[in-house]
C-alpha cells in the first residue's frame, strides 16, 4: 500500500485526481441518476394536494 508521504508525490497527481472527480461528477454521476430515473413517472413524487391527500391516508400514525 501506498502511504501519503512514505513515497514521493508526483507533480501530476493533484490534477489526476481533479480529473477523476469531474469525470464522476459530470459523466458518471448522470448517468446513473439517468438509469435509475428513466421507467419512474416524475408526477408520483411532486407534491401537489392529490399526492398529499394520499399521503396523509396512508400514513395513520
């Protein structure tokens, strides 16, 4: 294993690792939300008095 410090840094790793995380943040990152969101109606979660009403039926506490 490599320690932080144990072995010399290279000039180049601070912008490896940028790289990697804004290649997950814009690639990655939305096509996972793409590939879980794609087959779900969006209207289900919106919050208008429908949804509420039903909400509120379901949930006798």
């Amino acid at each position: 294993m490599i320690f932080y410090g144990l072995i010399d840094v290279s000039i180049h790793s601070k912008k490896i690792l940028g790289f990697g995380v804004l290649i997950l943040f814009f690639i990655v990152f939305p096509l996972f939300s793409y590939y879980r969101w794609k087959d779900k109606k969006i209207e289900d979660y919106y919050l208008n008095s429908e949804n509420l009403k039903k909400f509120k039926e379901n949930n006798d506490l």
